[in-house]
C-alpha cells in the first residue's frame, strides 16, 4: 500500500466501529504498523445521512489513495460509493437489497455494541432505495467475501451480483463472518492492490 493510502471501513446495521470484524482490521494494521490508514466511522441511522459522512471522510483521500471495506449493510453502502468515486470495494456477507431485509426493523432499536436506542425510520427505506446500485459497471473494482451459512443474507444474491468480480466464498461460516482473522490478510491484499494499479 503507498504511503498516504487509507481503508473505509463501513460497518453494518446496529454495528458500529467495535464490530468484530473492524476490530481485527484495525489490529491487523496495527500490527502492520499501519494503523493510521484506517478509517472507521460510526454511520448514523439515516442511509442518507451515514453515505453523506462516508463520501465527506472518502473525498478527503480518494480517488487515488482509497479502498472500502464494507459488511452487511455496509457492503450495500460500499458497493455505491465505489461507483461514485472509482474505487476499489471489499464488500463481506453484503446486503445487496436491504429494502427487503430493513422493512420489519423500522422502529425504535438499540445497536450491538450499545444499549443507546435509536430510531431507524420508515423515510429511511426511501432513502436505501435511492443508493441502491442495480449492477455493477466494473466487477475487477470488486472483491466478494461471502459465506453460504449466511443466516441473514443468501449468499447466492451476493454471487449473482457480483458476478465477474473476485469471490471468494466460505463455506459455512455465518453472517458475521467468526472465521474473520483468516482472511483479513487477503482482503487488506485486494486494498493494496486496488490502490496502487
């Protein structure tokens, strides 16, 4: 990765930057000696307002020294951002159509990491609708992580929209992905190599 090269890493719905998986990102490139590259932001409930905050802290360093690591609902908001500022994504057990999956959580709720309620509105499903990307123009900007014991997500949506662009699907596995330190390796690889072709 070139010196002045930084990681977006995009978390899912009620997650936050205490994820699992950003934790061992953030120690990976601790122990990397490149902790300062990452980028990790609490994305407010809003779709509108989270992809607001991400493109401000993205334009800071994309197009040429950027890559988006997102999961779950944050692989859906990697996925736009992408497109918009040519960039390479790594999108793990990504939500490619979370109008279907957020519908049932609109309402009053709490995050993972946090007994701090917060309301995901109905306005908000609009608002995903809006950021939703139909197909991809360029699958090489993209690298699937998926897992087939997704209990949340079918992993079969992700192959299919995807299609072209590096995978790599688990076997078994789950959602959040527990195997995670296995492949960090190789998803940091993929920013690396996104950043400096």
């Amino acid at each position: 990765m070139t010196a002045n090269a930084y990681v977006l890493y995009l978390h899912g719905f009620r997650s936050s930057p205490r994820s699992f998986k950003a934790r061992v990102v953030q120690k990976r490139l601790e122990e990397l000696g490149r902790e300062r590259e990452l980028i990790c932001p609490q994305l407010p409930a809003s779709p509108k307002a989270a992809m607001e905050l991400a493109l401000l802290l993205a334009e800071r360093h994309a197009p040429h020294a950027l890559s988006i690591v997102g999961s779950s609902l944050g692989g859906f908001y990697a996925t736009w951002l992408a497109e918009r500022l040519d960039v390479p994504a790594v999108v793990i057990n990504p939500s490619v159509n979370p109008l279907k999956n957020l519908e049932k959580h609109v309402g009053v709720t709490t995050a993972w990491h946090s007994d701090e309620p917060f309301e995901f509105k109905q306005e908000y499903i609009a608002e995903l609708a809006a950021l939703r990307v139909p197909r991809i123009t360029k699958p090489e900007r993209y690298f699937l992580l998926a897992a087939t014991g997704d209990e949340v997500l079918d992993y079969r949506d992700m192959v299919a929209h995807y299609a072209g662009a590096r995978q790599h699907v688990i076997e078994g596995s789950d959602h959040a992905m527990s195997e995670f330190p296995q492949y960090v390796d190789e998803v940091l690889a993929f920013c690396t190599q996104g950043v400096t072709q």
